[in-house]
C-alpha cells in the first residue's frame, strides 16, 4: 500500500499530468516486482521483532505446515510454515497487484498516453516533438493516415512547431481540447488539417477507455450462470441499455409498446 500510494494520489488528482502519471506506473511496477523478490526477509525481519516487542507467540517457520483444520487436516512435509506465508500469501498478494496493474496499464497503453502527451499545449508545448507525433500516427493511427500523408506529416509539423507553438494565442492553454478549439476559431485547423484530425483522434481516447470500462462492470450483472447460454446479440442490446441508460430513461413503456404497434401494422399491409 505504501508503493502505491504515490500513484493512486497522483491519478486522483483533478489536473492530472498524464505523462508523469505513466512513469509513476512504471516505478510502481518496478518497486513491487521488488518487493516480490527481495522484499520477503526484511518483512519477516519486522514482523518478527513486532511479535517480540508484543510477547506475541511466532510459530516454528521451519515446522511443516498444516492443511484444513479439526479431524481434517494433514501435514505436508515438503511444505513449511515460511513457505506457506512466502508463496502462498506473499507472492500471491503481489502477483495480484502486479497482474491488476500491467492489465489496467499495459505497455501499449502507456507508450500511447507518452507520445500522445507531445500535442498538450500545457507549459507552452513543452512536450512537443515531431518525432513522437509521428511515431504516434505510424504505430496507433495508421487506419486514419494514408501511407502518403504518414511521410508528409513531417513538413506541416516543422511548419506548425514555428507557427502554432510560437504563437501568442497558444501559450496559456492547458488542454488538448483548449488546442482544438483555438485551432477551430483561428482557422489553423485547415491549415494543419493532419494535425487538427490526430488531436480530434487523441481527444476520443478518453472516452474509448471509459466505455470499454463501462461495458466490463454490467457484464457481469447481466450474463450471470443462470443466464450463461445468453447469445451474442441479445447481450449485446442488454449491455447497450444498461450502459446507455441515461439515454434510454427517455422512452416509456408505453412509447416501445406503441413502436412495435406500429410495425406490427406495417407488416399487415
């Protein structure tokens, strides 16, 4: 809790800097990989002088562990007490966190979040570099980007680092979407109009990664083990409602019942 206190504090804060909130993840990482692997004895160490400070009893770590409790339970001579608490509780509770941080956190996740930082106006473009730009368009939008505007993309970056970065108008924005809309109201944005479209695509990524989060949570209310042979589609229409409920809390019973009414009667005729 202690090694990731820094990050969670980091990421609840209301104006987050996202880049140095990637590279807390990844010194996050890094500490409980250690802790993982030379953190055990200087725990058993403390916990052993607080036992001691205490009068609290310590159990023989080299004694075999016991399995199950009452009439039920058996000795395994291949497993110790330290070994019990070292993999069975330790490593466990780490691997834990580890697994929940890389699958939150991926790699891929992070070096898009780096590079995408090169476009925040914030600290008058501190971040900018034409080459993250780039590498950014080439390796995350390459769908969005034809071949021919991925090599030209070089020559309007050179252009709008003198131009837009150097501006006055430009220098006290915080915010990608500050960038978008000053670039809209000046008319840069036809311009730079390969620029102007990867910021609009940087901007939806937010809103790609809260949907996506959205969707995992009722997922798991709706396609329970009484509803598993659920198909495809059905959950699917469920999810979109449930997800969507702002939206679907505008229609009444009675206007659905009166649509299918209606279709209903076209069928007839």
């Amino acid at each position: 809790m202690g090694i990731t206190n820094v990050l969670c504090q980091a990421l609840k804060q209301h104006s987050q800097d996202l880049l140095n909130a990637m590279h807390l993840v990844s010194t996050t990482k890094s500490l409980i990989q250690k802790l993982r692997d030379d953190g055990w004895e200087p725990l058993l160490a403390s916990v052993i002088s607080f036992c001691e400070q205490h009068e609290i009893d310590i159990p023989d770590m080299n004694a075999c562990y016991t399995k199950g409790r009452g009439r039920y339970h058996r000795q395994d001579e291949n497993l110790t007490i330290e070994h019990h608490f070292r993999i069975g509780i330790f490593t466990v509770a780490i691997n834990f966190q580890l697994q929940e941080l890389r699958s939150r956190f991926c790699e891929l996740t992070t070096e898009l979040v780096i590079l995408s930082s090169g476009l925040n106006p914030k600290d008058a473009f501190r971040l900018f570099k034409i080459v993250h730009i780039c590498n950014l368009v080439k390796k995350y939008y390459p769908q969005d980007f034809t071949e021919h505007e991925q090599e030209l993309l070089e020559s309007p970056l050179q252009h709008y680092e003198l131009d837009v970065i150097k501006h006055p108008d430009f220098q006290n924005m915080n915010a990608i979407s500050e960038l978008c809309r000053g670039l809209k109201i000046s008319g840069k944005s036809k311009i730079y109009f390969l620029i102007d479209r990867l910021i609009r695509l940087v901007l939806t990524f937010p809103v790609s990664i809260s949907t996506t989060e959205r969707a995992f949570s009722p997922m798991k209310l709706l396609k329970t083990r009484l509803r598993n042979r659920m198909e495809d589609k059905l959950l699917a229409d469920n999810m979109i409602v449930y997800i969507e409920k702002e939206i679907a809390g505008n229609f009444t019973i009675e206007m659905i019942m009166d649509d299918f009414y209606s279709m209903k009667n076209r069928r007839q005729a």
